[in-house]
C-alpha cells in the first residue's frame, strides 16, 4: 500500500465513522459517543472498497451482510445500508 493511499485513508477515516454512525449504525451506538469506535475495524476495508470503486450498491451490500454475518444480526436494514452507501461512495467525488 501507498504512502498516499495511507494518507487518502488517514484523512477519510472521521469522516468513514460520521457516516457509519450517523446514517448506517445497526447497533444504536450515535446515542454515545464514548462507543463510536464500534464500527472502526470495518473502516479500512470500506475505505479500501470505495477505492476500488465499488458502487453504492456493493457497498450497501457489504454493510447489510456486516449486519448479518459479523455482527449477527437477524435481519439488516437495507434502506439505511443504502443511504450510508451513497455517502460513503460520495467521499471520493
């Protein structure tokens, strides 16, 4: 990995979480911020999807199965992956 895709990641990452957290947040965790690091070990890979230039749909795609798969939830929201989605892809326009 670049020097400048470390950069890229380093200056994307609060915003990653804001959208995560705001707009995505399977686990109710925008109602204290003291846990908004819930989601921080799938920062990296979203960030590294977006530039590789997954549409929105693969990234709400990839945040439902997280809901399911990871964190073993019954069911996923996929109206809320889908809005994280397009603010996540919008990061690199």
């Amino acid at each position: 990995m670049s020097k400048q895709t470390i950069r890229n990641y380093e200056s994307l990452k609060g915003r990653i979480r804001e959208i995560l957290v705001k707009y995505w947040d399977p686990l109710g965790v925008n109602k204290d911020p003291h846990v908004w690091d819930e989601y921080d070990p799938y920062l990296f890979r979203i960030f590294n999807r977006i530039l590789d230039g997954s549409t929105e749909e693969d990234i709400a795609n990839y945040l439902v199965s997280l809901e399911v798969h990871s964190m073993g939830l019954s069911t996923a929201d996929e109206v809320r992956a889908s809005e994280a989605a397009v603010r996540l892809v919008a990061l690199l326009d």
